[in-house]
C-alpha cells in the first residue's frame, strides 16, 4: 500500500495535516519528526508523495530537498516564510509544490488532486 510520508516536528501541526489527507483522499499518512527517520522509511518503502516543513529546527530542510530528489519521489514544502526570495529557492529544487503553512488546508485539496492525477499511473 502507498503512503504519504510527512516530515515536521510539530506534532499537533502533523496531527492536523495527517487526519485532512487521510479523510479527503484516503491515503496512508506515516509521520515523523527527523531526517533521519524519514530516510529509515524511504529506504524501507518508496512514499507516494512527501511533505516537509522546510523551516524545521531538526536541520536544514533546503539540504534535505537535495537528499529527496534522488528518490525521485513529489516532493511538497510546508513553510511558514512567504518571502518571495526564500519561496523562488524552494521552487529552484524542482518540487511538486510549495505551501505556506498558515494557509495550508485551503491550498491542500487543490494541489494534491492535480498530484496524485499525474502520478496516479505509478499506483494502479
């Protein structure tokens, strides 16, 4: 079975992203709070999609987006910096999308549609 792997250290955060996804897609979400961990779990399973907070204080989430791309994996950013310059150098890491963490439910339903349809062919 496919899964979402969220990567964040707040809990409560996660908590709330997780329950979203799973009721309006109904997809596994597996979460963790550290790079480390989510290497453990890529390297277990391939995830269908990640999420990571790249603003988190477990170590440099920009650094991590570079480890993430050779797993060939969609990759989302949740940040809560809406600095035009800071967003132009997330998009430069070629990811799926970015979504400011303030207004990340009412971006979320949108975004994942239009993701899981372009990568639906890689789950059937």
């Amino acid at each position: 079975m496919s899964y979402i792997l969220l990567i964040d250290e707040d809990l409560n955060f996660r908590g709330l992203l997780k329950k979203f996804i799973e009721k309006k897609f109904m997809t596994k979400v597996v979460e963790v709070n550290s790079e480390k961990e989510a290497l453990d779990k890529i390297d277990r399973r391939k995830p269908r999609m990640v999420f990571i907070n790249t603003d988190a204080d477990f170590g440099s989430g920009l650094d991590f987006l570079e480890t993430l791309k050779s797993f060939e994996v969609p990759v989302i950013a949740l940040t809560a910096n809406n600095e035009r310059e800071y967003i132009e150098k997330l998009i430069s890491y070629r990811i799926e999308g970015c979504l400011l963490k303030t207004d990340v439910l009412s971006q979320l339903a949108e975004r994942l549609e239009r993701i899981f349809h372009r990568y639906e062919h890689l789950y059937v």
